[in-house]
C-alpha cells in the first residue's frame, strides 16, 4: 500500500492531495478491532548496538475500548503509542488502524493517518506557548483542514469544562486546565481513537481524578476509544480493560473476549 | 490561524524578531541608499552639463561621458576650426580639473565670454564675474553647503582663491576659475578638456555632429540632449561593480541573519514542531509556517528599512546640501524583493531541517 492512505469518507483537505490520498478505510462497527498489531517489533539502533523496545506485540483494540497500558519503566509503553499512533515506524510486524496498515505506510500517508483518526494526549501537555487556549483547539481543527467547527469547538470546551478559560496562554493555566485543553485539542476532530501517554503524570491528585474523569466521560458518553499508558494502577481502573508490557511485549489482556 | 499562529510568535520572542527586522531594514537602506547616491550623483551630474545649454559636446578619442575622467589632450585652437564650420554659432573651451585639497570637487576652466554665449551666462546671486586670476565663482549650494561667502578666501588646488561670486547651480561643475589661470595650476598650457558648441539652429545639430567628426576623426562627439540617458553607472567602468558588490553584501548581512534567526528559532522550538507533526502537520504545512513568519519579518524590515532610508537621506541633505539622493521607487520594488528573496532563502535550510524532524524525536526535546 506504501504511501497511499485509504479512507471511507472524502477527504477535503488540501495537503491530504499531496499523498495521492484515496479513500480511507473503516473497520466495521463494531465486530472488526478499530487497531490491531500483530507480531510489532521496533529496534532502535544505538551506536552499534540495536535494541528492542518491542519484541513482536500482539494486540486488538475494538471501538468504544477505553484500554489502559501498565509496565515498568523503559518497557516500550510510549514506544507502542508511538508506533500504532503513527509516529514512528515500525521495524517489523503489522499495525492496522481502522484499517489501514502503519507499518507498510511511508511518512506522508501516516502524517494524514494521525490528522484524520488519531488524537495524541501527553504528560507535558505539549500546547504550543505561544497560543491560547482557544488557538490552541483551533489549530488542530486547522491542520485537519475542515476549518472552524463553532458547535464543535462549543461543545468540546464546554464539556472539558474551559470555556472561560480560552483566553489565557498556557503558561496562565493550572496543570489541570492545560491538561484539559489538550484533550480538547485531542478530541475535536472527533479521531478514532485517542492515545494518552501518562495524562496524569504531571497533576495533583485533584487534577488527576479531573481529568480522568473526563477521559471516562468521554468513553461512556461519546464511545471515543482511548488508549491510555499509565504507571498508576489508580489511573489504569479508570479503563475497561488494563494490560500489562514488560521488555516490550504484552505479557495479558492483549486479547479481549 | 496560520497568520495568528505567526503573529503570536514574532510577538513572542521580541528580542530575535527586533533584530531580524532592524537586519532586513539595514539591508534595504543600504541598498537604496547605494543605489540613491549614485544615482543622485549621476543624475545632478547630467543635469548640471545639460544646463550648460550646449548642443554638442567635442571630446577627444575614447573619452569618457565622465567629463572629469578624461584629462585635458586637446589643443584650444581646434575650438577655432569648429567655430567655422557652418549652424556653429559659438564654441566655449572647458579645461577641467578635481581638486583633491580639503575635498574632492570638479572645477571648470572657462573662457568668461564664450562660456556666457553658449550658456547664456550666469545667474548671480551675489558677486561679479571672473575678473582677476584669483577670482573664483562658486553655486549656490556649494556656498550654502561649506557655508562661504563673497570675498572669502577658498582654498583649492593648493592654491587660495578669491571668491568672487555667488551662481545660480546648475551650469556644469560648482567652481569656476578663469581658463588660464587653471591651465597655469595644472600645467596645461593652450589645452582644453572639452568643447561645447552652440548651433544656430537647434535643429542643425545632426549636420553640425557629422561636419565634426568629418574634421576630427575618432573624436567623440555628442549631443547633449542624449546627455541624461548616458549617464547610468554602467557607463562608468568599475561603478556598476561597486553598486552590485555593495548591493550583494547587503543581501547576505539579510541572509545571513534570517538563516541564524530562523535556525535558533528551529531549535529552540522543536518540540512545538513535534506537537504540530502529532497533529498530523505534513512537511509542507510546517515549511509554510516557517516561510511565512520569514515573510512577515521581512515585510516589516522592508517598511522600516525604507522609512530608515528616506531618514538617513533627510539626514545626509542636512549635513551635505550639495548631495543628490534619489530614492526611486523601482529600487525601492527592487530592494523590497531582494530582501524577501534573501529572507526566503536564508529560511529554506531551517525550514527544511523543522519538516524532516522526527516527531518522536522532537516531543522529547528538552
């Protein structure tokens, strides 16, 4: 499939032509896993040295899923965000998303993948300093290239609870309030699936319930399907399903019944 | 939102943006200045021989339009042959001569009587003619630039000079003396620079060229109303060298620093490029942002380079009235396009280092 992006709906954005993008994909509704890997492997090379940060992951997601991912540290927990998100490539095996298979697809291709069905949500936050809240959204719904959704970008805010807070940079929010714009930014181009890594791992315990409680809110009430990375097994109950990675490979729950 | 996206960045980092601008001004003034001064020295220049009110101009073989290049080659009795020639109605010799004491100024030997006949004569402000040897005349806007007066003494050509009047500007050079007395000073004896004739009929001067050139062979003859359009630096060997090689260090000063501002502007942002690519940002898009923001640096030192420009004019005008700066606005086109130019290509490499950034790499950056 190299670079070619396949998609069950039109794609009106203007950079999605520069990939020769098609017609995407979509898995069924809900019998077919919404992400599945088979067999993942990504080998960093370090130096001379290669290491294996995933050993050959077998793992099924299904829409509406709210998973959360538990392991030590250096496991190749963001790592396996990274690679079903479409960040990094994989060195070996199989990714679908919705789909379309990550590992076969060339930059550009997973560039439109992770504009049009993924949304990222990171410990640091990651808002650009520059921008408020407001233009904080906003730019994702740019980038998307559907323009300005007000009912959309109305209703996100409202519901994350920061509708008087769009006006302020980043640097004027709370850790939570950052958090929260963030996963409005994550969620306002309605992805098919949301990838947390360590969403919690910069707030109080407050801020930490907050926002989980949102993710929550968002998988009951919207059915978004949400993959979390978490080192507290308090954040991990939140899921509908926890699975646990050690030395880069998912040791249960892979699988869900 | 690319443009707020833009606009909140420039207004972010104030420092590095003020620099940028005031780097890009730098580069338009020192173009348009360059190019004003030139330009304003020639073209003062063409006008001053125009309003001699010559119709040909006699130069010996090869010379230069640049009067003052050329040395003084001709015997003053060839003015007499070219008196005779038909539709001539009068002949004024010129030996010209730089001085290079206290300044550099170009000054012309005349004959009082033919000089009035083929210009029509001075208008004076103050003063009377050329009369005794040590008598010089001066334009108004030497006058007003080195703040001299009738009956001063004017030092020039190593040799102190009376001044003996005040002349409308405009008659060729800024200094008059009699011929014989700068024959005496640069040791020219019955020489002249240049001939200027006067027709008796305007419309003759066709006829009248090719009766000179018939009786001089070689020598260059030219109708002054031609004058103005020859004189462009690239007539003067070495100037269009000159401009171009100051025209081309201006750009780099831009290049220059829009590369080492938009370069550090990369590192220092690099996780922001990694949010943008999260976001699903192609390589174009981030490599339109940093073009873009590269675009309106630009414009901005292009408005305050040209603002800049006119102001440092302003200020030379104070200091040296008798200067000429043309600030013409086909330059000013072409140095705003220059400095764009240069800014795009001083952001292509940072730009292209941002969109080939990994995103994994670039969220991680610290």
């Amino acid at each position: 499939m190299s670079d070619t992006v396949h998609s069950g709906i039109d794609i009106c954005d203007h950079d999605a032509r520069e990939y020769s993008a098609e017609t995407l994909v979509s898995a069924g509704e809900t019998l077919e896993p919404i992400l599945k890997s088979t067999n993942l492997w990504k080998i960093y090379q370090v130096g001379r040295v290669e290491v294996a940060a995933l050993r050959g992951v077998d793992l099924e997601i299904f829409p509406g899923d709210f998973v959360s991912i538990m392991g030590p540290s250096g496991c190749g927990k963001s790592t396996l965000l990274h690679v079903i998100g479409g960040l990094a490539r994989a060195t070996r095996g199989k990714v679908l998303l919705d789909g379309n298979d990550l590992a076969s697809m060339g930059d550009g291709s997973r560039t439109l993948l992770r504009r049009h069905k993924v949304g990222f949500v990171f410990q640091r936050f990651n808002l650009l300093p520059t921008l408020d809240a407001r233009g904080n959204i906003a730019l994702a719904q740019h980038i998307h290239g559907d323009g300005f959704d007000p009912h959309r970008f109305e209703v996100v805010t409202r519901m994350l609870g920061i509708s008087d807070r769009l006006q302020h940079r980043p640097s004027e929010l709370s850790g939570g309030e950052q958090q929260r714009v963030a996963l409005a930014r994550a969620i306002i181009n309605e992805p098919k699936i949301v990838l947390a890594d360590e969403p919690t791992g910069n707030l109080d315990t407050k801020n930490s319930e907050n926002v989980l409680g949102f993710l929550r809110q968002l998988n009951k009430d919207l059915g978004q399907t949400i993959v979390m990375i978490t080192h507290n097994p308090e954040a991990a109950a939140y899921g509908n399903r926890v699975l646990h990675m050690r030395d880069g490979i998912v040791v249960d729950g892979a699988s869900a019944n | 939102m690319i443009r707020q996206m833009i606009m909140r960045n420039v207004m972010f980092r104030p420092v590095r943006t003020f620099i940028t601008v005031i780097a890009v001004a730098v580069e338009v003034t020192l173009i348009l200045m360059v190019v004003g001064l030139t330009s304003g020295m020639l073209s003062d220049t063409a006008k001053r021989i125009e309003g001699i009110g010559a119709d040909i101009m006699v130069q010996p073989p090869s010379a230069s339009i640049f009067m003052a290049l050329s040395g003084a080659p001709m015997p003053i009795e060839i003015g007499q042959r070219l008196a005779q020639l038909k539709y001539v109605r009068t002949v004024a010799p010129v030996l010209l001569q730089f001085n290079s004491t206290n300044s550099l100024d170009l000054i012309y030997g005349i004959d009082p009587e033919s000089f009035r006949e083929v210009s029509g004569g001075f208008v004076f402000h103050e003063g009377h003619e050329l009369q005794n040897p040590d008598d010089i005349l001066v334009d108004d806007w030497y006058a007003k630039g080195r703040k001299v007066k009738v009956g001063d003494t004017l030092h020039v050509l190593g040799h102190d000079f009376h001044i003996a009047a005040i002349v409308e500007h405009g008659k060729g050079a800024r200094l008059f003396v009699l011929m014989s007395t700068l024959q005496e000073l640069a040791g020219a004896h019955d020489k002249a620079s240049v001939f200027f004739v006067k027709c008796n009929q305007p419309e003759q001067t066709e006829k009248v060229m090719s009766a000179i050139s018939g009786l001089l062979p070689h020598y260059e003859v030219r109708p002054l109303r031609d004058y103005l359009s020859l004189m462009t630096s690239s007539n003067l060997p070495g100037l269009q060298t000159v401009i171009r090689s100051m025209i081309t260090m201006a750009a780099a000063i831009g290049f220059l620093v829009i590369l080492l501002s938009m370069y550090t502007t990369i590192i220092e942002r690099t996780r922001e490029i990694g949010v943008l690519k999260s976001l699903g940002a192609s390589r174009a898009y981030i490599v339109r942002v940093i073009l873009s923001e590269t675009t309106a640096m630009c414009v901005a030192g292009i408005v305050f380079g040209i603002a800049m420009s006119f102001g440092a004019r302003a200020l030379f005008l104070a200091v040296f009235p008798t200067l000429t700066i043309l600030i013409a606005p086909w330059w000013i086109v072409r140095a705003a396009a220059l400095a764009i130019l240069g800014g795009w290509l001083g952001a292509t490499y940072p730009a292209w280092i941002a969109s080939r950034k990994d995103p994994v790499e670039a969220l991680a950056y610290e």
